[in-house]
C-alpha cells in the first residue's frame, strides 16, 4: 500500500467540471510523476481564470482563502505514516509550514529557486528582510530538498536536478541557421524574470526578433513591440519543441534562477542560450551557454559571437549530459523516503 504523501503548494489551480489545472509545468509533472510512488494529495489556491496544465492526479483540493487551506492542512496532520511537502517558501506556505510542525509532523521544503533574489526583484531590499525572515525559521522546522546548493545557505539538505527531458525532447533537432536572429523565451511575464528589461534592450532593433511562449491575462504590463511577438503558455509538448525548432537562439532574461528547465530544453534542441551575469551560476559545466552583461553592446556581441561560430557551438552542445524527468522523479522519491 502506498504512503500518503501530501503537498502544500501556494499556485494557484483552475478547476473545470472536476479537472485541475495550473499554470506552472512543475506543478503538474512533479506530482503526478511522485504519485507512481505515493498516494499524493495536492492542495493549492484556486484560481477563476482558466490555466493551461491539466494536473492529473485524483487527489486535488483547492482553496479561497488561508483560512479554510490551513483547516485542510490540520485535518492532514492527523494521517498517521504520511509525508508532508511544501513547495517553495511564500507567506501562504511559511505559515503552512508552522501549523505542520506545531501539529507534531516535520514537513519537506523543497526549494526551486532563490527565494532571496526573488523577493528582492518585486520588493526591493525589504524583500530581502522578508524573505530571510521566513525562510530561517521554515529551514529549522524543516527537512530541506533543493535544486541548487547555493539556494541552501550554508543549511543542511538533499540536492536534486529538476527536469521535463525525455525521449521526444531528446530526439534529434531540427537543422537551423543564423541569418537574422530569432529569438525564444518560453516562461512567465513578470518583473524578476527580466523580459521586460530584456524588451528595452532589444527595442526598434529591426533584425533581432523575440517571441515570448507564455503569456498570461492577469499580467500586469503588456508588451507592444513590432519585433516581439507574445502567445499563450503552451501546454502541447511537439508544439512546444517546434518553437525552439523554429528560433536560432533561446534567450532567459532572469534576474534570479534556481534550476531552470526551459535551458534544458534549449539545451536538447541544442539551441544556444544567453543568460544575463545575475543567474550566471545556471551555466556550470554546460556547453552552449552564453553570459552576458544587461546592456545593448554586450547583448549585440554575444548574439554576433554565437552567429560566427554557431555550427562549432552546436557540435559542442552534442556533449552535454542533460538529466531526465525520470531520474529527476527517480532521485527525488529517494530523498523523501530518506526523510524519517
């Protein structure tokens, strides 16, 4: 029989006729890929505007209000065997992740991405303060899982290497050139991830194009530009794949970034990425990652340098060891059954 393991996230989750669905990949893949192991319950914030991922799993609770997610969370506590998993530290899961051990249970924190930068993004420097407050006091109530050792700060925790990568991503890609550039960002509209800076960068830059694959109606700027095309958050995998078919080089703009999925799939289509100096630490030992300053001519002469060589860049990239969705599922089990 299996264990439960129950997961506290603070995404929000559409429902439709007893379907779930989410905006952020993860939210779907994760769960239902730690279901084949646990009976997972998966409980998140509903949302009234329809999102893109349809969250397989049979057990799904979503709620209005803290209130009625934190009675949820007590009523939780009381499976005898079971493991408790938040997802990232927000308000929302900070004060989750008290209740869980005030109840006797110490829960998992696994953490995606730096919290710190983050906070600091939206909020400034008091996003910091915030952010430090609670994220000492959920690492002493807690076991820790992180993408990233740095992410940690020096606290003890089990690392893991998040991927979506399987067969179908790594298959062979389709043949591309450089003659203008074309390029890619697949994720979300906001601030910190930086495509609105990145926007600035490229404007009135006639043969530099950039489409953005995610765009979301509760966005709160909007970009108007002739050489930026935005769609929709894709939800289709061979859809997907051919928008990085189609463009020559994958750009992330992000001021802060754990472990972010979107390089590896450039990666398997051994598409080029630039990244800006602030999440410089995602390059590692990877082949095909390009580091650049956030201004024009340091952006234009890494986009010159990748046209010039882009044939040798892509041999290269054939070496990359990229993880897969299944060890990445694979070693997170182990660590949560490590976990007494």
């Amino acid at each position: 029989m299996k264990k439960k393991l129950f997961i506290f996230s603070n995404e929000k989750v559409f429902t439709d006729e007893n379907k779930f669905f989410c905006d952020n990949l993860d939210l779907k893949s994760t769960p239902e890929g730690l279901n084949k192991k646990f009976e997972v319950n998966l409980l998140g914030r509903r949302s009234y505007r329809k999102r893109s991922h349809e969250i397989k799993l049979k057990k799904i609770k979503v709620f209005n209000n803290i209130f009625s997610y934190l009675r949820e969370v007590k009523k939780a506590c009381k499976n005898p065997d079971s493991k408790f998993l938040i997802i990232s530290i927000t308000p929302y899961t900070f004060v989750v992740s008290l209740l869980i051990k005030i109840l006797g249970k110490k829960p998992i924190i696994y953490l995606r991405s730096d919290g710190y930068g983050e906070y600091k993004a939206i909020l400034g420097k008091i996003g910091s303060v915030i952010y430090h407050f609670m994220f000492s006091i959920s690492c002493a109530i807690s076991h820790l899982i992180s993408c990233r050792d740095y992410i940690l700060r020096g606290k003890k925790g089990k690392i893991i290497s998040p991927s979506q990568l399987d067969s179908v991503w790594l298959r062979q890609p389709k043949n591309m050139e450089i003659k203008n550039f074309r390029l890619l960002y697949v994720g979300r509209l906001r601030v910190e991830k930086g495509i609105y800076s990145l926007s600035e960068i490229i404007r009135n830059k006639r043969d530099i194009s950039l489409t953005i694959v995610g765009d979301e109606k509760e966005s709160t700027h909007k970009i108007n530009q002739s050489n930026i095309k935005v769609l929709p958050t894709q939800n289709n995998k061979s859809k997907l794949i051919k928008y990085y078919d189609d463009h020559n080089i994958f750009i992330l703009p992000s001021y802060t970034e754990g472990h972010p999925m979107v390089l590896l799939e450039s990666l398997a289509r051994r598409r080029p990425v630039i990244i800006f100096d602030e999440i410089k630490h995602v390059k590692g030992d990877k082949k095909g990652i390009f580091v650049s300053k956030r201004n024009f001519l340091s952006f234009l002469g890494t986009l010159n340098n990748i046209k010039k060589n882009y044939k040798k860049i892509q041999k290269e990239m054939k070496k990359n060891k990229l993880p897969t969705n299944k060890e990445f599922i694979d070693n997170f089990v182990k660590c949560i059954e490590d976990f007494k």
